[in-house]
C-alpha cells in the first residue's frame, strides 16, 4: 500500500480527482459572469485553469503553480461571496490570459529554445569532429610519438611499443642493429623533449 501511495501516477490521480470539485467552483463563476445560457466553454475555461495548477507541478514550475493556486482560492471565495461581482469578472479575465500565456510559454517558447539552442551546437560540433576525422585519417598524430623505429621511421609513444614493433621486425628477419647507430639513444633524447 505504501508503493501505491508514494507513486507519482498515484499523486497525480489524486490531484485530479480533488480538483474535480473545484471545475464546479470554476464553471460556475464563469457563467454568472458570462452573457451566454449555459456555454460549454465554461467547461474549457474551468478545466484549463483548474489542470493548470498540476501540469505547473509536474513539470517543476513551483512559483507558477503558487499563482494558480491563489488564483483558483479567489475563485472559491469568489463562488461563495462574490458571484456577480465586477471581481468576478476581472479574476476570469486575469486568469484566463494569465493561463494561455503561461501554457505558450511553457510549451512553445521552451520548444522553440531548445531547437536554436540545438541548431546553433550540431553544425559547430560536427564541423569538429569532421576536421579531426580528416586529420585522423591524413595520419595526423594528437599525441607525442617520439620512439621511432629505426628500420622504417614508424613512431610510436612509448618504447615498450616500438620494442613490440621492433620484435615483428626481427621474426621477418628485417632487423640489421648494425645499420642503425645509436637509435635508442635519439629516442631516449626525442622523449625528453
């Protein structure tokens, strides 16, 4: 019972079905101050307003979901002592803006941010990575290689490399260290450069 509980899904249902009663709350408000019999955007205009506060919630926007929260206890006090006042009618209009462009903001804004921002570092980042990809295969070396083999000129990073190089040399019978004068010497020097 207590996984259940503590589960988001669970919190989130929870939610909704609490602010059920505030949608009458809402609805009502909304057509005393409204000059149309029984409007069925009523039911839009309760349910935006009132999901508001949960969708503010889930995705993080805390200070967001506070307004609204202020937003809709005017709505309940409204409901109760003020129905046909001029407050009434300035709260629909507040929150009913307040609503659409805080959901635009939410969603479209943040969307169309998160694509300039992703245009503006793809070709930056690909552009890079295709300059070394060239770089790599034009035989380019990042690092110091300061070992070279003395019988074909390869470099390596290290001596125990080019020792391991050095020994495919001599099974072929290619190694002639008479030929080659002080090489370990010059790589010991190239290294501590």
């Amino acid at each position: 019972m207590r996984k259940i509980i503590l589960n988001e899904a669970f919190g989130i249902l929870a939610l909704t079905v609490l602010l059920i009663p505030q949608v009458a709350h809402t609805i009502y408000v909304f057509k005393i101050n409204s000059q149309y019999n029984d409007p069925w955007f009523g039911w839009c205009y309760a349910l935006g307003i009132d999901l508001a506060i949960l969708i503010f919630t889930v995705k993080g926007w805390t200070r967001t979901a506070y307004a609204y929260f202020i937003g809709t206890l005017a709505h309940n006090l409204v409901y109760q002592f003020y129905p046909q006042s001029i407050w009434s009618a300035i709260l629909i209009c507040v929150m009913l803006s307040a609503t659409i462009f805080s959901f635009s903001h939410l969603f479209y804004h943040k969307e169309k941010a998160d694509d300039r921002n992703e245009q503006a570092q793809l070709p930056q980042a690909s552009a890079e990575a295709l300059r070394l990809t060239a770089a790599i295969e034009a035989g380019i070396r990042f690092e110091a290689q300061p070992f070279l083999c003395p019988e074909c000129n390869e470099s390596f990073v290290n001596s125990k490399k080019l020792n391991g190089h050095i020994s495919g040399h001599k099974q072929k019978e290619e190694w002639h260290s008479e030929n080659y004068g002080n090489w370990e010497d010059d790589n010991v020097r190239r290294a501590s450069l």
